[in-house]
C-alpha cells in the first residue's frame, strides 16, 4: 500500500509559475514509477507527466511539453511537477498516482493522491 499526497496548488496569473509536490510513504518509493495527472471540469482526467523510478525516463504530454518538468527526490519520497508559462486551459485538479510500472495509461495506475486545485487566471 502506497499513500500518496499532494500539495503546492493554488490560484496563479497567465504566464505564471508554480511548482506542485507529491510525498509518498508506506512501501519502498523506489519501487514505483510515478505520474501527474488532470482533470478540468466537465472532463475526463488526464495524463500529464510521468518518471521512472530512477528519474532517468520521462514523458509528457504535448500541450504541457517544455512548460512543465517533472522529477524525484527518491531520497525524500518526493516527485514535482515544476509548472511555468500557464495557461487558463492548464485549471484543473492535479492529482498524483504512483505504479510498479513505467506507463503513460491512466487505467494502469495503481496509487493516487487526493489531488490539488491549480487554476490560472487572468
């Protein structure tokens, strides 16, 4: 069992930046691949950033590629999701999920967080 929690959202201008953080605790952090996830309102959640466990595989979505980066701190259980130049379409829960293995597929992730609300405004 992994528990996993979020923090670090908030209400942002256009353009802006803010770094969002996911701690992990209850089973080896290393054993997971982790994600970030969205949902918008109305819509279904979706697939954001990943990392591997040893931070040495990332991926992205196409409408947040070089925007967004994100990375871990095995060492304190830790994965970010560091967010600049936003947009009002990046509003959303952001949630965290964690997986014994490297995917990019919402329905594979075993692990969530509770999420955390970023919305961007002018």
């Amino acid at each position: 069992q992994v528990q996993l929690v979020e923090s670090g959202g908030g209400l942002v201008q256009v353009g802006g930046s803010v770094r969002l953080s996911c701690v992990a605790s209850g089973r080896t952090f290393t054993m997971y691949a982790m994600g970030w996830f969205r949902q918008a309102p109305g819509l279904e959640r979706e697939f954001v950033a990943a990392i591997s466990w040893n931070g040495k595989i990332t991926d992205y979505t196409d409408s947040v590629e070089g925007r967004f980066t994100i990375s871990r701190d095995n060492a304190k259980n830790t994965v970010t999701l560091q967010m600049s130049s936003l947009k009002p379409e990046d509003t959303a829960v952001y949630y965290c999920g964690a997986d014994h293995a490297y995917t990019l597929e919402i329905f594979e992730y075993e692990y969530w967080g509770q999420g955390t609300q970023v919305t961007v405004s002018y």
